[in-house]
C-alpha cells in the first residue's frame, strides 16, 4: 500500500518570491577629468541610481540626481534644466531648494519658487537629499553604492 507522507505534500523548495540582496561596494563611477570636462557636475548611473558627482575646491562629492521635492533631476539633459554647484550646495532648477552637497541638508528656505499652495503648502516637508559616500583614488572616483 502506497502512503503519502504529509511531508511531500509541503511548499516547494524554491518559493516563487525571490529577493535579491546586492551587497553594496566600492563602484569606479567616473574620473576627475570627466567631471571636470563637464563644467565641475556630472551624473553617472551607478548600481541603478542617477548619481551627481560634483568637484568643489578639489573634493568630490555624490548626490541623488533626483530631487527629494518632487523628485525631478537636479541636472538634466537640456540646457534649461541644470542646477547651480554653489557655496558648497547644488541647487535644483525647478523650484531654488539648496542641498548641501557634503549632507544633502537643505540649507536655507524650502522650495523658494514654489507658490505656497492653499491647504498643501509647498507639496511636502523639507527632505534632505540622499547622499553617496564617495572617494578619489588616483583620477579615478569611486562610490559606495
Ligand atoms: S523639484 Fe526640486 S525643489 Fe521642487
């Protein structure tokens, strides 16, 4: 007589959901001499992220391109949508919110150019914007991602 253990009528052994954990590492994203071919400011997609690396005073810093506003890009592809690299802070062109580029804090007032709306405001809270350890070795510019 043929029995069937209730064993092998469980789950399979793979489930049908699969997560995939990538570890993060040291990425080679540009070089010094690219971002300086660039006018000082360059986004390199690195493990999937837009990334803005932007060079003050010889130190290299990486952004989110994306802004935590709304979350347009920082630095885009046509002329008229680029944002300022200055004091330190890059500044999204769509509504003047300066980011630090050393923490992503937003230093002075929130979305300045943006109407303050009746009943939502400015369309959300302040939110730093996310940043990328980063690292120069030799010309090359790596990041943490
Ligand atoms: S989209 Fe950048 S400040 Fe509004």
């Amino acid at each position: 007589m043929l029995q069937i253990k209730s064993s092998t009528m469980s789950r399979p052994a793979f489930s049908r959901r699969t997560v995939t954990v990538q570890a993060a590492s040291w990425t080679k994203a540009t070089t010094t001499d690219a971002i300086k071919a660039a006018g000082g400011k360059l986004v390199v997609e690195v493990a999937g992220q837009k990334v803005l690396f932007a060079e003050v005073d010889g130190a290299v810093y990486a952004v989110s391109n994306k802004c935590s506003h709304l979350g347009l890009p920082l630095v885009g592809k046509t002329a008229l949508f680029q944002g300022k690299v200055t004091n330190g802070c890059v500044v999204c062109p769509a509504h003047n919110t300066a980011f630090d580029l050393k923490t992503g804090e937003v230093k002075g007032e929130w979305c300045p150019k943006f109407p303050n709306l009746p009943l939502v405001g400015k369309i959300g809270d302040s939110k730093p914007l996310p940043t990328f350890q980063s690292r120069v070795t030799g010309s090359d510019v790596e990041v943490f991602a």
